[in-house]
C-alpha cells in the first residue's frame, strides 16, 4: 500500500512509522509545506520521498491528512476533488462536526473517512514522531454511515493491525465527549501554567521543587497554538460549556475553603476521586 | 541503623524500602493505628515488625513521622519529648509553617529535622509503597538553623543516598512554593473529575475516549481526602492565593474565547509554552 501523509508532524509522522512496522505502507510519500518539515521528515526516516501535493495524492492508496484543524477545512475537498475510486482519504482531526459539514455535500465524500485517534502527546514536528503512539488507544470512527463500507472496514482493519481499539460514533457526540476528555484538560494546564508563570517570579524554586503531580498536570501546556487554537475555535460552543462548569466546581472550592467548611471540602475530594473507576 | 517508621503509608513504607535497600536500615519497626495497615505492612516486607508509640521511640536511632498533616501537629510534640540527643526525628510533612511553630518553643527542638521529600503518587496506603520513589527528586529541609547542626548533617546524607537532591528553605518559604508546585496541581485535577463526573453522563464514553492527557490532568483526583485536607487547611491562605489567580486566568482564557479574539487566545498559549525552560 502506498501512503501519502499530509502534515509530516506529531500524528502524520508517527502514522507513517506504525504503518510502515506493521508492514502496512510499502511506501510512504510526504507532503508538507515546510521545508524544514520536508527535510527532517527525510532525515529521521518518516517518509520515503517528499512530493507535491498533485503527485503524491495521484500515486497514493491512502492518504492521510494530519495538518491543523483550520487547513484541514480548505485541503479535505481539494483532496476529495482529485481522488478515484480506488482510494481513500483519511484525517487524524481533533474536532469533526465542522470537518464534516463542509465536505457533507462533495460528490466523493464516500471516499473519506473520518477518524480520530485518541493519541498524542504535548510535543509537535517531525522530530515528534514515535513508534508504538497509537498501541493500545482508541480510534474513532465518524459518521460512517456517509463513507463507502469496504472503504470504512479497510480503514477499521489498518488501524486495528496497528493495535487500536475502535469506536464508532457520530461528529456531534465525538465533539462533545472530546470537549470533556481532552480538549478541557489542554485549557486546565494552559492557565495552570500562566498562573505559576504570572505569581511564581522564583523560577529556580519551581524547577527544583517541581514534582511528578505538577508535571502531570501542566505537561499539556507545552502543546503548540498552532495545532490548538484551530481545535477551540471549531470546538468552541462546547468547550465553553464544559468550562463555565469547571469555574463553578473551582469556585465552589475557593467557597468551601474560604469558609473553612472541612467536612464539605472532604466530601468534594471524596466525590471527585469517583474518577478512579472511569479511569483505566 | 534502626529506624522507626509513624504511619507506614505511601510515604513511609516507601522511606522504609528505600532506607533498608541502600544498606542504610538494618531494622525498620512500624507504626500504625490501623490494623489493617499493620497486618499490610508486615506481609508486604515493608517493616521488620510491629511495636507501640513508646517501645518504637526509645529503641529507634531514626524516627520518621509520615501522617496526616493534622495528626503531626499532635504527634510529633509527643515524640520529640520522649527522644535522646543520640536520636533524630523527622517528618515527611507537606506543609512545614503550622508544624514548625507548633515546635518551636519544645526543649527538644534541635533533634527535629524537618524534611519534605517531594516526591508521591495519588495512592496511599501501604500496598501504595514502592521502591525508588525517592531517586532523582528533591528533598526539601526546612528551618535547618533550628535543627541541631549534626543531625541535618546526618539527614542529608541519608536521603542524598538514596538519591535525592538538598535544598534549603525556610518554612514560609516553602509553604508558599508548594501551593504553586503541588497543591493547586490536586485543586484543579479535583475540580476537573468533578466537572467531568457531574456533566458527562456518559461513563463508558469517557472510559474509551479518555486519552493520555486527560489521564495526566486528572490522576491526581484520586488523592485521598485524609491527606489533602489537612495540608489544604494549614496552606489555606497560600492555596486561596494561588487559586485566586487560577480562576483570574481560566476566566480570561473564557472571555477570549466568547469574544472569538483568536491572536488573543494564540498569545495565551504561547505565554503558557513558557513552561517548558522550567519543566525539566
């Protein structure tokens, strides 16, 4: 299978490791607007040869869109407008309501489908790229019902060989639950770390004292506005709803600690650790 | 070296794994008020044996209080009354001002060495004990002027043997550090389980779709509430500092994403990516 990634970054790069382990892709071609992209794409042995974009979807089984959510809008139905019926486009999107609407209407929107794999970590570039990311994570599979079913199930299997587990779901709940399970949590450890930046003047006593628990939590805050800003602008109705309830829970906080009520400040830690039996 | 180990939990059963692997303890004696932790302790080989408060004390050449933060304030007067100037205390404490007042006067002060290792997980529990927790993180001794000179020579160079880095501070110092570095890390990771579990109905969506940064936010909103109270409540003022701010700057990024002010939102993040010259 020749596989032509788009956006040689974090997610297309590792994508074109893990298929290439599996015995997947035969070739991988990649296409990226960046010439340092482009070259350290080479180097670190993530794509087979650099083309243009005409040529590289031309030749390719699969092509793999993994650019920032605001060019996926304006690349998805370019791609969709040069593909036969012998390929298929995937994207490895963040948010997917948008995505979708604007290809809803093109002629080859069978030929597309629209996944998400809950991979990823808070670096970004070619020099990202890692074997194994996706081992054991979750791929989401959107509104398939408008692709084309062998193309759903050939795309279901490669990500399986590549050891994930599938869920089938539509763009509006996907948006929704993400909203709650990533999409909060980038929010949280942004303003985590503009509050220590902005109140903390000490740098070196950060650095020195800085534990497991508050690398955990403001790891996140490393992750690039370029990939993120796109995904809370075309997630926004639901990151702000999510957020208006995690100021009130942090408010309600700030109250009972205020009021030194302990026993409710015990009840609150005792209701939020319920999370142990969501999470793994 | 005997060592004599209050509250065999995740702290002190992991000193005591420590201690005893780098050849440092050559008998360690547990207490616990809980039987059932003493029966744990035991069977998991965290300590050689069980005794009471006072036979515990009189034999041991290191005592290490590793409680709640409330019953060290009671605690650790008691012990240090019953101690010779061949003996040395210790705590594990989160929170160092309170504890260090409550001392302050005692006769016995000089023999108290007051440390803080940072380092933990979000169990607890003696079963929560594991080796190593201790190597490559620092260890924070406070008021050091306080103690007698030998035994924080003598403290440092055990936990420098198991591998942790010194630094010094005075109390207030790190009462105000550790709000920003440890303490408002488990307030948001409370709040977000919170915020998650009261809006998202949908457990099994979560439980497939939760990837690896929610986990990182998150993890620490198991943290057990017999813990965290009582350092929220002897950093109270620290914490509501902190906290103040947090909510300023969740608030802001919420306005700038109602408004759709996107330059805004991107300067925020970048601000935020600043993180990454002080996370190692």
């Amino acid at each position: 299978m020749i596989v032509t990634v788009i956006g040689i970054g974090l997610i297309g790069g590792s994508l074109a490791l893990s298929l290439r382990e599996a015995g997947l892709a035969t070739h991988v071609i990649g296409v990226d607007q960046s010439f340092e992209n482009q070259t350290k794409a080479l180097a670190l042995g993530l794509v087979d040869e650099i083309a243009d974009l005409a040529s590289a979807i031309s030749r390719a089984d699969l092509i793999v869109l993994a650019v920032p959510m605001d060019a996926m809008l304006t690349l998805l139905p370019l791609l969709l407008d040069g593909v036969g019926d012998h390929q298929i486009v995937i994207d490895a999107g963040s948010t997917k309501q948008r995505l979708l609407a604007t290809v809803e209407q093109h002629p080859r929107r069978a030929r597309f489908v629209a996944v998400h794999p809950m991979a990823g970590t808070e670096y970004s570039g070619p020099e990202a790229a890692v074997p194994g990311l996706f081992e054991g994570k979750t791929l989401v599979i959107c509104d398939a019902e408008h692709s084309d079913p062998a193309a759903v199930t050939r795309v279901g299997g490669i990500f399986e060989q590549i050891g994930m587990r599938l869920v089938y779901m539509g763009g509006a709940a996907h948006d929704l639950h993400t909203a709650y399970v990533s999409h909060i949590s980038h929010i949280t450890s942004f303003a985590l770390a503009l509050t220590v930046l902005n109140k903390e003047k000490e740098e070196q006593q950060i650095f020195d004292l800085a534990s497991g628990g508050f690398e955990s939590t403001v790891r996140l805050a490393k992750s690039s506005p370029e990939t993120w800003v796109p995904i809370f602008r075309q997630n926004r109705l639901n990151v702000l709803d999510v957020l208006t309830e995690h100021l009130r829970q942090l408010q309600h906080m700030k109250d009972v600690l205020e009021q030194e009520d302990y026993p409710a400040f015990h009840q609150l830690i005792e209701q939020a650790n319920l999370i142990r039996k969501i999470l793994k």
